[in-house]
C-alpha cells in the first residue's frame, strides 16, 4: 500500500482523469474508469480484470480497505490500492456518493462470437450510430431489467465505457453482454444465426404489438434525428412501429427500447 496520495498533480492521478475525460487515453491505455463499489462489484462478478483501485478512506467509514481488498484481489489487481485523501477524491469523482472507490479496470475486448446464442427465444437489441452515453446506459439499464440476451452497437459515436454511459447505466454495461461491431458484421451474424431482425420506423411498419416477438429476435434501432440507415431497412423481417398519438412523431430512444423489449417480455410470458 502506498502513502496516501494528497495531490492532483501525482502522476497516477493525472492519468485517471486522462481516462475519465478523453475516448483516445481509454483506447491507447487499455483501461476505463469505474467509481462506487456496486459498479466495481458488478466488474468483479462479470471477470473483468481490475488494474488499480483508489480508495478513500473518510469517504467510505463503513467500507473495510482489508476486506474489501481482500475479495477484489482474487482477480489479482496488478497496481495495487491506492489511498487518496478527501480532497483528491473530490476532484476526481463524478458523483459524492460513490462510497470512497474508484477503480481502473482493464478493456474487455469483446466480439459477436463471445455472445451465447438463446435458440428459442433469444432477444437481442442493436442500436445503430446511438451518441448519447447518458442514452446508451439507459437502454442497457432496461436491457437489464428485461432479460435481454446482449446489447449490439453499431457503429458506436461513443465508446462503450464513457463514464457517463457506465454512471447511466448503474453498471449494466457489466452485467449485459455488449458488444460493438459495423452494421454489416452485425446483418451477417444476426442472419447466420437465424434471428429475425425487427427495425423500429414509422415509414411502411406494422404496430409493434401485432407483430410476433416470441422467436429469436434482434429489435433494432436508430438515431431520433435520422433514424435506421437504408442497409437496415433493406435487412429487416420486419418494420415496427410505436403509435405516436400527439403532435411529436419520435420518442427518447432509450424509452422506445424499453417499450419494444417488454412486449417481446410480455408474448414470451403469455406464450408459457
């Protein structure tokens, strides 16, 4: 265990805000930032190897140092604990309630091939070009919560461990499968493994409640702004729509995902 750390000028705590703030630090690295022991507890449980853990202490009285470290070290954390002071953790947390830790955890580099395949019933969600992160964690938030076998993102505007993804999502991005991949790697994978793909449009759709979501299924979306692009269009089983009974003619993405997933939720039960 190191002195504890009083300065934000140290080099190991320039280098967690490096990754905190910049995309580029996170991939040249091969690390992402993870802060709150639940988050960090989900991280553990999914195998992810943890590289370094800050902790401190006066902001986490009821937290053990020993024995928290001493479960996290079953995985081997190759640097170590590092103990910061109040003022330090204040400047390099996002939120006050993150029970005094904060961790660097090692990038899984996950592909379509590492997703299990649920042969009857597998439900799946791909989101295309989806910027957002506070959006993206929203729908692996609900994912969660639905069952959804994995969580597809195509042609991602932001990387899948952005710390407001990761905060968005209260560590879902740890507890569903998710990978990233190009829209036609996705097509190909979806169709090798026979999973109708269902894309949410308004333009030539069926209702999203007429339409059967019992077989293995991938429910895909786009942007608000512009939607699906036309090589999922031409790709889909199927068009669906969420019926739009105002003025406005588009919902949040992370609300239609919730809305779609849980009717494909609710046949599977009703299909029991």
């Amino acid at each position: 265990m190191e002195n504890v750390i009083t300065s934000v000028q140290n080099p190991r705590i320039k280098q967690l805000l490096a990754l905190q703030q910049k995309s580029s630090e996170r991939r040249k690295a091969g690390l992402f930032v993870v802060e709150g022991q639940r988050e960090l507890q989900h991280c553990i449980d999914a195998g992810l190897q943890i590289d370094t853990v800050f902790c401190c202490e006066e902001m986490a009285p009821q937290l053990s140092i020993v024995d928290f470290m001493s479960s996290t070290l079953e995985g081997g954390v190759r640097g170590g604990l590092v103990i910061v002071n109040p003022y330090v953790y204040e400047k390099i947390a996002y939120r006050g309630s993150t029970e005094g830790v904060i961790a660097l955890v090692n990038t899984p580099n996950r592909t379509l091939d590492d997703l299990a395949i649920a042969k009857k019933s597998g439900l799946y969600i791909v989101l295309e070009r989806v910027e957002k992160p506070g959006n993206l964690g929203a729908v692996l938030r609900s994912a969660d919560a639905a069952g959804v076998d994995a969580v597809i993102v195509c042609d991602p505007l932001t990387d899948l461990y952005n710390p407001n993804l990761i905060r968005s999502s209260i560590g879902a991005i740890f507890t569903v499968p998710t990978v990233s991949c190009t829209s036609e790697d996705c097509i190909a994978w979806l169709k090798h493994h026979h999973i109708q793909i269902l894309t949410a449009q308004l333009q030539d759709s069926s209702l999203y409640y007429e339409t059967d979501m019992t077989c293995p299924t991938a429910i895909v979306m786009g942007t608000e702004s512009t939607g699906l692009t036309p090589v999922w269009r031409e790709a889909a089983d199927a068009h669906i729509r969420i019926p739009m009974l105002g003025q406005l003619d588009s919902l949040n993405v992370s609300v239609s995902a919730a809305i779609l997933m849980y009717e494909a939720v609710r046949q599977r039960q009703k299909d029991k």
